[in-house]
C-alpha cells in the first residue's frame, strides 16, 4: 500500500492519497483497512466470509458500495489485456525492473 502513486496531470511529484481505493478480498485484511482509515482514504473493499460473520457476532454491520465497487471491472480488464502478453502471464523477466518495463511497454502498445 505504501507504493500507491497517482500521477497528477500537469508538473508536480504524484499524490500519495487517491481519492477512493477499489480492492478485491484479497485486500481486506484489518491491516490495510486500518491503514487506509488512518490516511483517511475511503475504500471499497468486500469482506471475506469469516470477517462478515465476525462483524455479525458484534453488532457492527458491514458498510458496501456496490455502485463504486462495479467500477472495479475496468482495472480487471486491463489485467486480463496485459495477461495476453506471454511474457508477462509467465513472468519470464526475474528482476522486477525488467518485469516492470515489459508491463510499461505493453500497456504503451495496448494505448496506442
């Protein structure tokens, strides 16, 4: 979560608090939601199974947007795109420099 850089659209260094942050499950550990809540960034992140039925036991009942979360689907397209590119689904590149410039030319490939 430390890496989330929004890059602005006129000269400046990249803000480090987006407006709203979009997760899978995989994101909702107490950890990143703490995390968040301590930056104050607001986020759409679904709880697993065992969290909602934590959450159930004390009282608390879980706060969704669903609208926000359908937004979601295009990040995951991009991913499904780029995924098309044998040598980033495999990742034949070992250092994460190499893998990192791959996904950037792939995505300029893809844009343009």
């Amino acid at each position: 979560m430390e890496g989330i850089r929004v890059p602005r659209l006129g000269p400046g260094r990249p803000r480090v608090r987006p407006d709203h942050v979009l997760g899978d499950k995989g994101y909702s550990s107490k950890a990143i939601r703490a995390w968040l809540r301590r930056r104050g960034i607001p986020h759409t992140i679904p709880e697993r199974a065992d969290q909602l039925a934590n959450r159930a036991r004390r009282g608390r009942p879980p706060g969704f947007d669903r609208e926000a979360y359908k937004h979601r689907n295009v990040v995951e397209r991009c991913f499904n795109r780029l995924k098309q590119w044998r040598g980033i689904a495999t990742r034949y590149d070992k250092s994460a420099q190499f893998y990192e410039a791959a996904v950037t030319l792939a995505s300029l490939l893809m844009w343009a």
